[in-house]
C-alpha cells in the first residue's frame, strides 16, 4: 500500500506557527516507516554478498522517490565520517537539503530516521541503486523543451465552424 503522505520540508516551529503540526507530525512518521523499509528492504534483499536491486522498487513502491532519496540522504548527513560511504553518495547527499529539526534538549530529531540497523556499506549499496534507479526514471522523462518542441510542431486543430455572422449569409 503505497503512503501519499506528503514530504514535510519546514520546521516544526514553522509548523507550529502556522497549524500544520499535523503535517509535519505525519512526514516525520513516514520518515520513520521509510527507514524501517529501507532496513527490511536490504536484510531481506541481501545474499551470497549481494544486494538485490529489487530491494529498492520496494521501497519505491510504497514511498516513491522523494521521501526515500530524503530519508537516505538525512542517513548519509549525519553518518558523514563515516568511510564506508562512498564519495560519490557523500556529495550528492550534500546537494540534498535536510531540513533542521532540533529538540528541546540539544539533540536533532531527524537522527530518528537514520537508517542504522542495516550494516553503513549495505545502506550505501542501497543508496546508489536507488541513485541510479531515479536517474533512469528522469532520462525516460521527456524534458519540458522537449515536449514544448514537440507541441510547437504540431499544428493546432482546425476551428471549429461556428453561427455565421449576418453579413456571411
């Protein structure tokens, strides 16, 4: 069952200022059952040293693209000293913007939705499918040149006929 939650990308005071706890509270939620996922994904997918690339259209298919690329680029932030991760996820999760959210007590409440119970380099294999997997999605779609391009060269359909003005009868 895929989860239509919508991705959250303000702060909880933001929220809070402006009566959208409810949609904060429930994207962080699906932040957490994304990485929850993501875990069952890679120990259910990996074998005889192998991730299985289907692992990521699992969780694909219930969070889509956007809440999965986030939730593992949060991951990588705050695992960044962490060397089995590879230069290139690295870089690209830090053109990702994470958006801060502090507790009361000094701590971050995005480190909720780490994804820490799948050994560091399983979750970058993880992550560079998936990187891959949106990169081959974003080819197969047309680019909006493109398709205004193809629309320019379509020539519009003929008028319709319409009531004869009186000077035409």
């Amino acid at each position: 069952m895929r989860d239509e939650t919508l991705l959250y990308l303000q702060t909880g005071s933001y929220a809070h200022e402006h009566g959208e706890l409810d949609q904060y509270r429930a994207s962080y939620k699906a932040n957490i059952a994304c990485r929850d996922a993501i875990d069952r994904a890679i120990a259910g997918n990996y074998h005889d040293n192998c991730l299985d690339p289907a692992c990521v259209g699992q969780v694909l298919e219930q969070f889509g693209y956007e809440r999965m690329l986030y939730v593992l680029a949060n991951t990588v932030q705050h695992k960044d000293h962490d060397g089995r991760i590879s230069r290139d996820n690295r870089a690209w999760a830090k053109t990702v913007r994470v958006t801060p959210a502090p507790d009361g007590f000094g701590g971050d409440r995005n480190a909720y939705f780490v994804v820490d119970r799948s050994h560091t380099g399983l979750m970058d294999m993880f992550l560079t499918l998936a990187r891959k997997a949106y990169a081959l999605e974003q080819e197969k779609k047309p680019s909006v040149r493109e398709s205004l391009n193809r629309n320019a060269g379509q020539q519009a359909p003929p008028d319709r006929p319409g009531p004869k003005r009186e000077q035409e009868r």
